[in-house]
C-alpha cells in the first residue's frame, strides 16, 4: 500500500494572527515495504507530516491519499478511522500511553477498539508480546511494574498488534541508554525485514537513518526539498552542509580515512561492516 501527497498544504492557526505554515505544496510518495528516513531540523515540519500521514492531521489544502482512502480537509471521520487501521504510530515515549490494569489487556486494546473480537484481539496480544520478548508470566501484571525498556516494548506490541501496513517511529529511542537504543533499533529493522511492512522513522540521529533506512525525505521550513536513496544523499557533503545536516559518524570517518588514501569499494552501513572493509584493505595492501 503506498501513501502519496499531492500538492498538501498545513497550516496552524490559519486566519489567525497565529498562523504558521508548516507544510508547504508537497508531493511525494511512501511506497509500500520501503524504510523511509525523514529529516530536517526543529521546525521543518517532520511532526507535521508524519501527523498527516495518519490522520491524526487534515490538508488545509491538497491531500493525502493511503491506498485507496483520500484524506481533505474536511474529511469524514469514517475515513480518518479507516487510515489508523492501516497506518500505526510509535511515539517518543510510547510507554505513557498505557493505562489498562495488566499488560495483556493494554496490547489488546488496540486490536478490540477496531472491531476485533476478544478471542482474535488475545491471540494477536500474545503473538506481539512473545514477538518482543514479553515472558508470559508477565501478561497478568501491571504494565507500570516493569521496567522502562519492557514499557515500551508493551506498548509496541499494542501498536503492532493492530497489524499496520505502514508503521511511523517519531524518535523512537529518544530517553534510552545505548544498549536499549541499539536493541530497539535493532527490533524495528527486524519487524521490518520479517513482517515486510512500510517503516517511517522520524530522529535527528543521522547514524541510526544511515545505518536503517532505505531512502530519505528532507525537510527544511515545511518544504520537502530532497528525496532519494540514504547511501546517496547522506554521503553528499555538500547537500549536507547546505541544510545545517551532520553527516552520520561513519561517513564522516571514511571521508577523513579518504585524505589519508585509504579508499573503500564501498560504504559501510555500520562499525561491523567498516571492520570487515578495513580489515580486507589492510590485508590488501599488506602483500
């Protein structure tokens, strides 16, 4: 399923002495089964796109449109109710969404409130939950007795399982230690690679949009002013430098190593594969 903008417009506060323009006349495409990047700084307008694309926002102007559902700016909310079926959202500090008395009930409100019988709406629970490495013995237990990490991962498995098509992450590691942050990194390209789903993330970490996703949208004052491939557009200095971006870390350190006339046949993604490229090199020119 793919969600394409066409000519989408939004505005805050509009006719007010308050408006502000947050997007401005974007086209664009998400196609499905695709890890997208978005980027851009404070006040680009990420927030905003990501809102629309599940409704949680409507067009001033223009539309959304995800499969066959169009969003306007008077859109029913039959329609909007349709989109969140198909479009789920991880939000920075998931786990503050939760609210039910044990964690089995919290991950099958999602599924019920759709329209899934309880039955249905249990079994997918248990699937999510097992899915991220929720033991069992912890299904009957409040979800606020367990630990920050094991919180957010209940409140995950909400998300997925009500089955999205497109999944979006708005800084899905924002508040994590390291080793949570790669674990859940980690977590997400794994339900992306096994579950085959669209993944939208959404960070100022340009080593986890390098390291993660596929291609990559760049936002700068609420215009979408490049899209393409992330080994293409994050490896562009220039184009970088030009939006106030930093370059992810590797890059960075392989354009340093380039200065010093150690040249790659490629770009790593990530340190394993920066070891393995430098390792063969220098086995290369040992000889």
């Amino acid at each position: 399923m793919n969600i394409n903008f066409k000519n989408l417009t939004s505005i805050y506060h509009q006719n007010t002495p308050f408006e502000h323009l947050a997007l401005d006349d974007i086209t664009t495409t998400f196609e499905e089964g695709v890890y997208y990047g978005i980027i851009g700084h404070t006040g680009s307008g990420k927030s905003t796109m990501i809102q629309t694309l599940n409704g949680l926002l409507l067009p001033s102007r223009g539309e959304v449109r995800v499969g066959n559902i169009v969003l306007r700016r008077k859109s029913r909310q039959k329609d909007i109710h349709q989109v969140k079926k198909h479009v789920g959202m991880v939000f920075q500090f998931p786990e503050h969404q939760l609210f039910e008395e044990t964690v089995l009930k919290d991950v099958m409100f999602g599924p019920k409130n759709m329209g899934m019988d309880r039955a249905t709406a249990e079994e997918k629970a248990k699937h999510y939950l097992q899915l991220l490495n929720i033991d069992a013995s912890l299904f009957d237990a409040s979800p606020f007795d367990l630990s920050g990490g094991q919180m957010r991962k209940v409140a995950i498995a909400g998300i997925l399982a009500m089955e999205p098509e497109v999944l979006i992450l708005d800084e899905p590691t924002a508040g994590l230690d390291p080793k949570s942050h790669i674990e859940t990194m980690e977590l997400f390209k794994r339900i992306h690679q096994d579950m085959g789903i669209t993944v939208i993330l959404v960070t100022h970490d340009m080593n986890d949009v390098f390291q993660y996703t596929d291609k990559v949208k760049i936002l700068n004052e609420g215009h979408l002013v490049k899209e393409g491939r992330t080994a293409d557009l994050l490896t562009n200095e220039v184009l970088l430098e030009k939006f106030s971006l930093e370059p992810p870390d590797i890059v960075r350190l392989i354009h340093d190593l380039e200065e010093k006339g150690i040249h790659f046949d490629q770009m790593p993604k990530d340190a394993e594969a920066f070891v393995r490229l430098y390792e063969e090199w220098g086995a290369n020119h040992a000889q």
